[in-house]
C-alpha cells in the first residue's frame, strides 16, 4: 500500500475500507504500511473498544514504522459479539480511533487488525487459528468477570478451547503460544495460568505438566480510558471528515502499557511505541488498580445514584472531587508500595484531570459494570490493608454503600435505574435487599467479601453509617458531608 497519497475529499461521506483509505479526509491519518504484507502472529480473543484504543494501536505503531512481523486476528466468543462481526467484517477489520483531549482532536485508521472471526456458537474456528503454526501470542481481553477469581468459579469457556490448541499443538510437534492476558486484575498472568492449568488438569496430568514449563504468561498492566462507542460519535465522524465507520472508538489521549518480558516465541518490540517492558509489573499493577480502577468505582455508583451520566460531570461537582481525592489520599495511597520512578501525588493529580475531562464523555454506567467482579480487585484489597495498620475505611465504605445503595434499582430522586450488567447481580441483589432490615447484611456477601474483612466491627460500623446516611439523606448530601468530615451537611 506504502504512503497514502491523499486526493480530493469527496462530498459524498465515505464508507471506511482498505480501497477508500486514500480518498479520506487529509485530517485523518491512515496506515502507511501494506496491510497485506503482515506476518500473522497474535490471536486477540475479546475485541471491545479497549483492546482497539490499547493494544492494536500499540502494534499499529509499530507497522508504521515498518515492522511486519506481527499483525492481529480478533475473535469474538460471546453471542453479543455478532454485532464487532457485523461492523469490522466489512472494514476489513479496519476502524477508526478518536483520540480526544480539552484542546484537540485526533482521527486515525488503526490497520494492525487484519481480520475478526466471531467463534459463536462453535468455537472451532477460534482454536484452529490457536493451532496455526503462525500463532505465538494468544492475548486476552475477557473482563474481570472472565477469569475465576476464586476457587468456587469455573474458568470461562474460552479457557477450555486454550487448552485445546495448546493439546494440539503438542501432538503435532508445535512450540506453545505466550497467554497474555491484558485485563484489569493484580498478576493477571498467574490469574491466567492458573485458569489454563486447572483445564488441563482436568485432561491430562501430562498436558498440565507440559504447559506448565514451556507456556508463558507474562503479566501486564494496561491503562487507558476508552468510553462505550456513542452513535454521535458515528455521526460526528460523517459529518466532520466525510468517513462512515460502523464502530469507531473514542479513547483520551493518555495510554499506559507495562509488559513482564516473558513469551515463548517472541513479541513484537512495544518498547518502541513507548511500551515498558519490565521484570516486575506488580508494582505498576497495584498503583493503577488501587487507584485509577479504584477511584472510578469510588464514584461510579453513588454518582448513578445522584444522577450522573457522565463522569465529567461527577467531577464537576466540587464535594464528589474533594470525597475522591481523600480516598486516594487518605486510604488507597498509603497502603501502595512505592514504584520506582513513578511519583505518586502527580499520578493522583493527572487521575483527577483525566476523570474530568469531558471531551471523550466518559459514561457512569460503564464503570457500573461488574461490581462484583470489580470491588475484590480494586477496592477490597486497601479496606483490608487500612483495617491490619488501623486507618481509615471510611471513604471506601461509602463507596460500597452506593454500590449497595444501586442495585436497589432506584436513585435519589426516585426514579428506576438500569443496572449496569454484573456476572452476579441476582446474588448481590438478593444482598442489597438483605440490607433493608440490617445494613451490614450485605456484607455476608461471600463471594465478594472476605469473612474477616466482612466481620470487623470498624468497618461494618463505616459501612453501615454510610448506607444509612444515604437512604437518609441522598447521595449527594452524604458524598458532600464525607468529604467535608462534617456530619452536619
């Protein structure tokens, strides 16, 4: 393809494909590099908005800079994912990322994504290209909900076509492919070994041995805000640079990718396209998780709760600013380890600038998502650490309550809500109802709290003022008196 020379923009909007790249609006960046000449290499199960703003932009970077050894092939593995079917098959996987910040806007076509396969309801096509000799990365973006996080979840069925073509490959005499995982979990590698193993343990003691010696699985931590795709950004897309794309992305222009340096057959240098490639990413884990994956669900309910629809406008709110700010201060920050290189009080402040930016209009509703999968990882582990050096776990307390609070279904000013998807929203429903004639009853939630967390008497008594507050008074009012350490408001 090389460099695209850009020619008249038509009047007429034009449908995104590998034919019309040249014809696009001189505004939007398209790839430089012959698309056809990519080596395969990566196998993406799980292609949602993150992994196009995150990881294929990342190689995408590296095609433009003239690598070719690496190129991805998405596969969806959930009926729902039709839909990605429907909108990258004819792009030929191609798609459109809107990078948007304060002052300026950015549109480029990411090229990296040559094909998406939607393995649903069978699932052979996802493990025949698992089995290809050409596959030495199998990454993974199912959500937290994906992976058993405790010893009661099974793995998702995704695991089970791994280990499949991880099988397949060792009867016919091919190395294994690296397991990356790129969700938001503390050592998300090991989280995935142990997925992987516990299937093939249940095959083959032989198979199980074999993957646990020779298959890697490094850990990761990735770090960008990328909101739901709107129809206006569709429409603002046709009207502003002439371009029909079925599914774009919006991200802001922030991104963050650390890699532990641990594959099987090679990777693709992301340290070129700013990646950092590391030994130990526990550390760059726990500062994102704990706080910017902590403090959107700090927010994200008792602002559903209030109202809110976008997160900018929870943060234009001065009294929800200043309760997430003492949360980071007060209770997340000072049970982090320290990250060498990373200053912790500028971290917090850009978090703070990046939450408010209104620009890519970041929805409460999808950092509703998940709260059960979520609140374990991001928010149980600092209550848990606060309570054994006797601090605070006021402000995380509140945070719960909201999420308590939410499932109800009704906010403050009394009208019905849609609940953000959870894998176990009948239990935590059933949970929040229990809560109605004792507050704390909640909290006998097993699957998602830790008895000895769920039994100290601090924390119930925090948890419980919070939730009657709430009830009494309104979110807001209850966010306003927290953060102001006044029970008067």
């Amino acid at each position: 393809m090389g460099t695209q020379t850009m020619t008249t923009h038509r009047s007429e909007p034009i449908e995104l494909s590998p034919e019309h790249l040249d014809q696009l609006d001189p505004r939007v960046r398209v790839p430089s590099f012959d698309r056809d000449s990519l080596a395969p290499g990566i196998v993406h199960i799980g292609v949602g908005g993150f992994h196009r703003s995150h990881q294929a932009e990342y190689l995408d970077d590296l095609c433009d800079d003239g690598y070719e050894d690496w190129s991805i092939s998405g596969v969806g593995v959930l009926p729902g994912d039709s839909a990605m079917s429907d909108a990258l098959t004819p792009q030929h996987g191609l798609y459109s990322l809107i990078s948007r910040s304060l002052r300026e806007e950015h549109v480029r076509v990411i090229g990296s994504l040559v094909r998406y396969v939607h393995a649903c309801p069978d699932i052979g096509p996802l493990t025949q290209l698992m089995t290809s000799e050409s596959t030495r990365i199998v990454s993974l973006t199912i959500t937290e909900g994906g992976y058993p996080l405790s010893g009661d979840d099974p793995p998702a069925p995704v695991f089970d076509s791994i280990v499949t073509a991880l099988g397949q490959r060792r009867t016919i005499g091919l190395p294994p492919f690296t397991v990356m995982s790129c969700d938001n979990i503390l050592n998300n590698g090991r989280v995935a070994r142990s997925a992987v193993q516990l299937v093939a343990e249940q095959r083959s003691n032989e198979l199980a041995e074999w993957i646990g010696s020779e298959v890697a699985f490094p850990n990761s931590m990735v770090d960008r805000i990328t909101p739901a795709t709107d129809n206006s950004d569709r429409t603002h897309l046709e009207t502003e640079y002439g371009l029909i794309d079925r599914w774009p992305v919006v991200a802001e222009p922030f991104r963050q990718w650390v890699i532990e340096d641990s594959f099987s057959q090679g990777r693709p240098r992301w340290e070129d396209a700013g990646a950092l490639i590391t030994a130990d990413v526990t550390p760059y884990e726990l500062l994102k998780l704990r706080l910017l994956n902590a403090g959107h669900s700090t927010i994200a309910y008792l602002g559903a709760l209030a109202g809110y629809e976008h997160v900018d406008s929870v943060m234009g709110n001065p009294e929800f600013a200043l309760f997430l700010e003492r949360f980071l201060d007060e209770e997340a920050s000072p049970v982090l380890p320290r990250v060498s290189g990373v200053d912790v009080a500028d971290y917090k402040r850009t978090l703070i600038g990046r939450f408010s930016n209104p620009a890519i209009r970041d929805q409460v509703a999808r950092l509703c998502l998940d709260g059960s999968s979520k609140f374990p990882i991001f928010v149980l582990p600092t209550i848990a650490a606060q309570i054994s050096s006797g601090g605070s776990t006021r402000f995380a307390a509140l945070a719960l309550a909201g999420w308590c609070q939410y499932l109800l279904g009704v906010d403050d000013s009394g009208n019905e809500m849609r609940l953000a998807a959870d894998p176990r929203m009948k239990e935590a429903q059933s949970y929040a109802r229990s809560s109605l004639q004792e507050a704390a009853a909640f909290l006998e939630f097993a699957e998602v709290f830790p008895k000895d967390l769920a039994s100290h008497a601090g924390f119930r008594s925090d948890f419980a003022d919070a939730l009657q507050s709430i009830r009494i008074r309104g979110s807001l009012a209850t966010v306003a008196a927290w953060a102001r350490s006044d029970p008067s408001l």
